[in-house]
C-alpha cells in the first residue's frame, strides 16, 4: 500500500509538471517556440524520478496493473488542480484552450484513436532513448514532433479538459481513447525492441 501511495504522490507531481509544460504552451504564439518549453515538463519528470502514465505504459510489464491505476489517478489529480488553479489567474489561456478542446472533442474516435498511438510511440522513444544515452535531446525531439503533429497525450488532455471547464461524456470519451491509444503506441515500439533483442540473440 505505502508503494502505491508513493506512486500517486509522484504521478501527482508529474500532473502538475505537465500542466506548466501545457501553461507555458498556450502563452507562445509560436507553436515550435512552445512545443520546445512543453518538453520541460517531461524533462523535469524524468529527472526527478515523477510518474508518468505516458512514460510508463510502455513498460507495463514492470509496473504492473495497480502501479499504472495509481499513475493515471495521480495524473489526473496533477493535472486537474493545475486546470482549476489556472483559472483564478489573469492568463488568457482559457479563451485558447477552449478552441483546442473544441476540435479535440468534435474529432472522431478513431482519429484520435491514431494520434493517440503516434503521441504513445513517441513518449516510449524518448523515454527509453533517454534510459539508454542519457542525453536530454532525446526527450526533446519527441515532444516537439508529438505536438506539432497534432498527436493525443492523454495526460496533457486531462490538464486542458480541466482548463476548459469541459469534463462531460465527450472528454470522458476523449482521455479513454487517449489511454489506450498512448499504451497501443508505447507497447507497438516496445514490441519492435523485443524482436531486436531477439534477432541478435
């Protein structure tokens, strides 16, 4: 119980990470310029040792059922207070989030299903690429494609649904489909890894 406690208090943390690396995203103009501050929030999270759904799905197997629900609920917590804190400031992000939230929640089930997958295989390559080399460049380049690709981060979701104000059937639908998505993804280049391994086996 104290691992699983641990576990929701870390993915806490990243929630409120991903939601500075989301605030610092809708205040650029320039798409490239906050894809590129975005990538602070993961940047923090892997070096800080937080818990990430996106980070860990990918490693499934080693984290088990029950480590993955509390990331997912600390996630949600993070991102959710960050959402709702935002909102008591004079940034004009609501105003562009509602716009982005819009579009995601009008997309079809199976589009979202596919950026999903995208934003998953991404977040899997920057995590293992950072395990293996250690180099933050690594972590960077993923985010930046993941985010001017349009791909779905469903943590990133949660964070702007909260900012929004749009928790309703359609964002439920929404950050499902980003769950699985993003697991689908990191488990498909994972999967790839596996079969290398066994190559030069």
């Amino acid at each position: 119980m104290k691992k699983l406690y641990n576990t929701f208090a870390l993915a806490v943390m990243s929630g409120i990470m991903i939601g500075f690396g989301g605030v610092v995203f809708l205040m650029c103009e320039n798409r490239i310029v906050g894809s590129l501050l975005f990538s602070f929030g993961l940047l923090t999270i892997v070096c800080q040792g937080f818990a990430l759904y996106t980070g860990r799905v990918g490693y499934f197997r080693q984290y088990g059922w029950a480590q993955m629900a509390a990331t997912l609920a600390g996630n949600f917590v993070g991102t959710f207070l960050m959402g709702k804190l935002f909102t008591l400031t004079r940034l004009p992000i609501v105003d562009t989030v509602q716009g982005i939230v819009a579009t995601k929640l009008a997309d079809s089930s199976l589009s979202l299903f596919v950026l999903a997958v995208g934003c998953g295989a991404m977040m899997y390559l920057a995590v293992d690429n950072f395990r293996k080399s250690k180099s933050w460049l690594f972590i960077i380049f993923p985010i930046v494609i993941f985010i001017l690709s349009g791909f779905e981060h469903s943590i990133a979701n949660m964070f702007y649904l909260s900012l929004a104000g749009a928790w309703g059937w359609e964002a439920v639908r929404l950050t499902i489909i980003g769950i699985i998505g993003n697991a689908v993804g990191s488990w498909m280049v994972n999967a790839g890894n596996f079969l290398l391994k066994e190559k030069e086996e």
